[in-house]
C-alpha cells in the first residue's frame, strides 16, 4: 500500500472553506441540544425553587426554561461573534501587503 499509493499533492487555500459554515451550524445545533440536556439534568431543581417560594409552576414550565436558556446561549454566541474579530490585525496586514504585491507583480508583466 505504502508503495503504490502516493502522497496527495499539498494545495494551499486561502481559509477553510465550506468547513466555517458547518462548524457555525454545529455550533447553533450544540446551543440547543445541550439546553435540553442541561434541563433534563436539572429539572428537579428548579421545580423546587420554584414551589418553595409557594408559586404553582405553569404547565408550559419547561418550554418556558428552554427558551430562556437557549436565547441567553444565542445572545452570548453573537456577541462574542461581533466583539472577537475572525483574524488577527497582523494577518490581515499580511494578506493585504500579498495581494498588494501579486497586484503590483501582475501590472509589470503586462
């Protein structure tokens, strides 16, 4: 096999590709499949706080607690989206001074 077969040939991409959207779509799905664990795990203790206080919970309770949780999860992700940049200021310098230079490059060949 290790004779045969070759290494495939290295092609260097600018990013990742379709691969940052499916890792944005996990991200989402993870907000709300770890809402339901997490109040499955932790269903007693709020139904406790809640009737210690002598208030008879609604019957929409849990999908009253999901949603807020999952809303919380969702405004954390984007404002953590907007307050962190996708690449440092330095690679966003280097990548200008490339295509500046492959701008001017390709002018003096022509």
């Amino acid at each position: 096999m290790s004779s045969i077969y070759r290494r495939p040939i290295i092609q260097r991409k600018r990013n990742i590709g379709s691969w940052g959207w499916i890792l944005h779509f996990l991200s989402i799905v993870a907000v709300f499949t770890n809402s339901l664990l997490f109040l499955n795990g932790y269903d007693n203790f709020f139904m406790t706080l809640v009737t210690k206080a002598g208030k008879k919970p609604f019957p929409y309770w849990k999908l009253f607690q999901f949603i807020i949780i999952e809303h919380v999860a969702l405004v954390v992700i984007v404002l953590l989206r907007v307050i962190i940049k996708n690449s440092p200021y330095w690679v966003r310098l280097f990548l200008q001074r490339r295509d500046y230079r492959l701008k001017v490059n390709s002018l003096d060949q022509e």
